[in-house]
C-alpha cells in the first residue's frame, strides 16, 4: 500500500513539475503590450449619404447580450453610442502611430470613401485624420494628425518571419479600444491569386482577429510592428483562427512612396498567368505541377519584347522560385519599374532563362467587349462546338488574327471543365486558330487519355484549360 501511494504521489509532482515548467516557458506579453498599445489607435470613419462601410459592425454580427446591455449597434462607444442621421454610417477600425507628429497607419478598406476620419487616442483625445494617400492595391492609409510628442511603435522586419513565430495583435475589435490577442504565425507568403490585392504575399496568423482590427499592428517578440492586421477567412464574420496581416515592409514602402508622390509605382513584366494542375502539366510535358502559366502578354511589354511566349510556364523570378501564379505578382510587383530581371521559363520540353526588363504597372487598367455566336459550326473528338467570329465582333475584341466562339459542349469530359458556350477559343496547345475548321484540324491527332490545352478567352480575362481527350466511342475516365 505505501509503495502504490508513494508511486502516485511521485507521478503527481512529476506532472505538476513539468506542467509548472511548460507554463514557464510560455511568453509574456504584459512589457510588450504596456510599452506599445499607447501608440494604437482606434479609428472612426464617417460615411454620408448611401455609401457602404465595409468596416461597419451590423447588428446581427453583435452577440444578444451586448444588445442588451448596450442597445442597437451593440457595443460601448460604438455606432449605437454615436446619433446617425438618414444615411450616415461608421466604420470602425485601429491603427498605429509611426511618427510623433501624427502619421498613422492603417487600412484603405477602413477609410476608403469616408466623408470624415476621426482618430481616438490611447489618452482618450479624438482628433480630426487627414487622409493623406491610399493604395488600394496594398489596402493601406496614410493618415496625419494634428498633434506633437505622440507615442509611436517600432518598425520590424518582416522578412525574417518563420511560421511557428509568437506573435501579438493589439486593436478594437467591435470597439472595444486595445484588445490583446496572441498567436502563432501560421504562414508567410501567402498569396490569394485574385486581382484583390494580389501583389501582398501575406503574414498568415492564428491570431484571433475580428471586425475593428483592421488596420491594426501585429507585433513580435521583440515589440516590433511586422505586420498589418487586414483580413480574417471566416463563414461566420468573426474570427476562426485564420487571420492575414500585410508585411510591414510593404507597408512601409508603400508609405514612403505616398508621401514623395501621392501615388505607389509597382513592377509589371507584362503576362497574364495561371496555376499550373497536373492535367495542365500533363499536357504541357511539364515533369510535376507548378509554375505560372502564361496565358496573356501585354503588347509591347517587357515579357514580349524578351521572347516570352503564351504558353511558357514560368519557374522562378530572380532566383525564387513559383510554386503557385500567386508567387508571382508580388515579386514582380515590388520590383523596382526599369531594373533588369531573370525568368526561368519552361518551353517545349526544355528549361531556359530569359532576361527582361521590369515595366511600370498602369495607375487604370481598360475593360473588353463580350461576345455572341456566328456561322461555321465543328466537330473533334473533346465534344466543343465553335463558330467563326464575325468581323463585329472581332472588332469589339480587337482580334484579327485568332479566335472561334464555343457555341455548345457535348462532350461530357468538356463539361466537366470551366469552358462554357460564348467562350473565345484563341489556342489549340500553341497553335492560334482562327476558324472552325482550323479548330477541328489541331485536334486531329488527340489521342484518349491527353489532356489538350485550350487558351480561352472570357470577357476580359483569358487562362489555359486542359481538356482531356475521351476514350473509344466517348467514354471518359472517372
């Protein structure tokens, strides 16, 4: 009896031991977030008439007791604290102050239409912002304040971020003013691949981060800013553990340039791209998935005058190497506009290096016509019907030379693509086709089992898709 107490008693002050350790190896955050919430501020963006505050906390976001204690918007302080005439709307957010005559920083997407920006300090002041630039782009705000002697954060580094990293966001989460979350980083680099902001490869964190923190730091260790908090992945509206933050390096960037100029210049090679599946590698020969597709050049960009070709997949910018389209924007996008680059490209079997020359991506970019049908319909063994485009419509496109509409898809491995009736085939593999029959004749030798790849235009956007070719008397695979 005295051997079984004395063993469960030995393996009690082990566990309470190691548990004790294990709690003292976990970081605290009171120095860091003494030292800096001060420099965090919350920031109200008025918004007259109609317009849409993205930031703006609805009432059924707001849990029911908080509408209970606080009344209709739900939080202290909030909307509901603050009279609203007919149309009237605020958007709440945070930011933080990097220089002591009142710069601040926080996001486009807080302020972005606002009538009137009020900032509230850690002091409880409520000074009047001017917004001094915005960059879409980045979804970041300059903002200035009239006042002297404020307290500011320390600028980081963001390159030396490691998933697995502590980090701490401080902000206003439904308005409650400096609001401490911690966590870890999740990811770095992660890009969306959209036209939303593609050129940010983002801090992903699993930092719970809710609607108010927009705009707000997220902190190392060491008490330094490495990034912006800007957006949350969420079905709900309120955090699930996925949250992006915007490099700090971008973001300082991108103020330095809206101070000097008013306006951010960003990179452009020229080439419109694509992820790269394994059906699409498949048919490209390619050895494994990956790379950016290049399914569009800009005429007389820096890629077309470097011999890059529609159909090339690009393999790495400067040395880093594209796992995924989305790597590549913000590489090229933060590279300077006239400095020279190196692309690997792959081509026809075969791996080569292209030098090029960065351009300047354009401050407003032009839309395309849409399309209709026309005459000369085909027949091949994917099962796509196209017509020849009339010359209207090649002139609304402002194509002369390649082109057929698909006006129907029968065949079911087809269907089961992206490809869609009023899409403009421009490409059989890297042959242009400009008529049904010259559509027909590129598919001759398809054989059952490849994978045909389709450069497809619709609206303004134009991507490869990898058709498979079907079995004996249609049969498909899966």
């Amino acid at each position: 009896m005295y051997k079984a107490i004395s063993g469960k008693l030995l393996l009690f002050i082990t566990l309470a031991f190691v548990s004790a350790s294990a709690w003292a190896d976990l970081p605290d955050f009171t120095q860091l977030v003494e030292k800096n919430a001060p420099a965090v501020v919350n920031v109200q963006a008025t918004h007259n008439g109609d317009a849409t505050a993205s930031g703006e906390i609805d009432d059924q976001e707001v849990p029911e007791i908080f509408r209970r204690f606080f009344g209709p918007g739900g939080v202290p302080g909030g909307p509901g604290g603050h009279p609203r005439v007919d149309g009237t709307r605020i958007s709440l957010g945070s930011g933080f102050i990097i220089s002591g005559d009142g710069y601040i920083l926080t996001n486009n997407h807080v302020v972005e239409g606002a009538d009137q920006v009020v900032v509230r300090l850690s002091d409880r002041r409520e000074l009047d912002a001017k917004v001094i630039g915005t960059d879409a782009e980045s979804d970041i705000a300059l903002l200035k304040v009239s006042a002297t002697a404020l307290p500011i954060v320390a600028i980081g580094d963001s390159n030396k971020l490691k998933p697995g990293q502590w980090v701490v966001a401080i902000g206003s989460p439904f308005n409650f003013d400096h609001s401490v979350t911690h966590g870890v980083i999740s990811y770095v680099g992660r890009g969306f691949g959209g036209a939303d902001q593609q050129y940010v490869p983002f801090i992903q964190t699993d930092v719970p981060i809710n609607r108010g923190n927009s705009g707000g730091p997220l902190f190392n260790l060491d008490g330094q800013v490495v990034g912006i908090n800007s957006q949350i992945y969420s079905n709900t509206g309120s955090s699930v553990g996925i949250s992006f933050a915007i490099p700090i390096d971008i973001a300082m960037n991108t103020v330095d340039q809206l101070k000097a100029s008013g306006h951010v210049s960003r990179g452009m090679i020229g080439v419109q791209i694509q992820n790269v599946d394994r059906a699409m590698a498949q048919g490209l020969n390619l050895p494994r998935s990956g790379g950016a597709l290049v399914n569009k050049l800009t005429p007389g960009s820096g890629a077309e005058k470097a011999d890059v070709r529609v159909g090339d997949v690009i393999l790495s910018y400067n040395g880093h190497d594209i796992e995924q389209s989305s790597d590549l924007p913000p590489l090229v996008g933060n590279s300077k506009p006239g400095s020279n680059a190196e692309l690997k490209v792959f081509r026809d079997g075969k791996t080569m290096t292209v030098p090029v020359i960065v351009g300047e991506l354009p401050h407003d970019k032009s839309s395309m016509a849409s399309l209709g049908g026309a005459d000369n319909k085909s027949s091949n063994p994917l099962g796509i019907v196209v017509e020849d485009l009339t010359a209207e419509q090649r002139k609304q496109l402002g194509l002369k030379d390649q082109g057929v509409v698909i006006a129907d898809i029968k065949g079911a491995a087809a269907r089961r693509t992206a490809l869609q009736p009023g899409d403009v085939v421009l490409m059989v593999g890297r042959k242009p086709v400009k008529t049904a029959g010259e559509f027909d004749a590129a598919l001759k030798d398809a054989k059952p089992g490849d994978s045909v790849m389709l450069l497809v235009r619709r609206d303004d956007a134009t991507q490869f898709v990898a058709v498979p070719v079907p079995g004996p008397k249609g049969k498909d695979k899966g």
